[in-house]
C-alpha cells in the first residue's frame, strides 16, 4: 500500500522527458532495498516517509501554480514530472522496507510542517521562495544518506539522482519566486523553514546515527543556509 501525507491532483499534461536517470535506474534495480543491512532498512523506513511527503506537497504546489497561469510556464510542470517520479520511486523503496510502527504520527508531523509552510505564505512567490530554500535543504539531506553507510547501494544511488533533480528545482524556483516579486527576498517570513525542518528531523534522530550520519553537522549545516539562501536570492535578483 503506497504511502500517501496529501491526495495527488491530477497530472500536468507533460509528462517526463524520455530517459529521465531516475526511471532508468527504477528499470535497471527491481529491489532498492538490495544490499542494506536490517538496521539500514529500518533507518530508511523512518526517514523515506518524510521524503515522500515533500514530494507529494512539490507535486501540488507546482501543480497548482502551472494550473492558474495563462502563459506557458513548461517549466513548473516540467518539475512536477521530476516529483511525481521521485514519488513513484520512494513509494517503491518504502515498499521494500520494514513499516515503522510510528509512521502515523509521523505523517501527522510532516503534513503540519508543510502545512505551517503554506499558512505562512501569504503570497505565491513567497510560496516558491520558501520552496526553493527547502528544496536546497532536501539535497543536502540527500547528499547525506547518499554517502551515509549505505553508500554503494541501489538506494544510495536513488538518493543521488533526486538530489541532482532537486539542485535544478532550487535554481527554477527561486527565479520563479523572483519573476513573480522582485523583492521578494526583503520581505520578511512568518514561518523559518530551516529551524521548522530540523525540528521534525530530530525526531529521528535514532535513524541517522543508524545510518552513521553526523545528526550535529548536518543540523548545524541546516541552519546556517538560511543566511546562505538569502545571500544566493539577492546575488541572483
């Protein structure tokens, strides 16, 4: 049974472009559960499901902003191709992978992470702006139990091709943000993304010392690219 924190809307009329790296690699690796120890697989079983809810809440923002527009935006449509993909292989890894006994709760804290993130929005391009510094913390993050213990894997190597995905979303949506406002970067948010980001990480804590991820770096590294993302949006503006 698939996973899901948020029904999916229907689908874009693009679809993802032929040969997309992730699709090849779901072709080429039936089981990405290959090769991970027991307390790998029960690390990851914490973790995926917080992926996969950024997914899915990806897939309705852009979804949604490629729906309401009436010029040609190929592009936002273009990435909710990339996340319905990323979707589709997470749901397959979760699937190979234990059930954590939480998971509830869980998906409960992620859906109220993203929906504090949408009730700060107060607009559309602060929406993409918020989006952009989360999509530059989901690759670090992905960078991490990339080159975790489980580096080698068929998982590992999902998790680097998502990451590459997620580093072109950073660039798409922040100069989307900026398109939409200009001064988009001077306006203050409700809502700090970061420190929202790491507080539902350290609830699993335990998975990344599993993985033997250095939980204090990478948190620390979290938070320092909320000035990092500033400084990024006004030098692209």
């Amino acid at each position: 049974m698939n996973q899901h924190c948020f029904p999916l809307p229907e689908a874009s009329s693009i679809t993802e472009p032929p040969g997309h790296p992730v699709r090849g690699w779901l072709n080429a690796h039936s089981d990405l559960s290959a090769g991970l120890a027991e307390s790998q697989k029960d690390a990851l079983a914490r973790l995926v499901p917080l992926l996969l809810c950024g997914e899915q809440s990806a897939i309705h923002v852009f979804n949604t902003e490629y729906s309401r527009r009436t010029d040609s935006q190929f592009y936002l449509a273009q990435i909710e191709a990339d996340e319905r993909l990323h979707e589709i292989a997470l749901q397959r890894l979760l699937q190979q992978l234990p059930e954590y006994e939480k998971l509830h709760r869980l998906k409960r804290q992620s859906q109220l992470f993203y929906a504090r993130i949408q009730q700060a929005s107060d607009n559309v391009a602060r929406h993409f702006y918020t989006i952009s510094q989360l999509d530059a913390c989901v690759c670090v993050l992905m960078n991490a139990v990339a080159n975790s213990n489980i580096k080698g894997t068929a998982a590992a190597g999902l998790f680097g091709l998502i990451k590459r995905d997620e580093a072109r979303h950073v660039s798409i949506a922040r100069r989307h943000a900026i398109r939409l406002q200009t001064n988009i970067y001077d306006q203050p948010c409700q809502f700090h993304i970061h420190e929202g980001l790491v507080n539902l990480l350290q609830q699993q804590e335990t998975a990344f010392q599993m993985l033997e991820i250095d939980t204090r770096a990478l948190f620390q590294r979290l938070l320092q690219m909320a000035s990092a993302t500033d400084a990024d949006i006004k030098g692209a503006a």
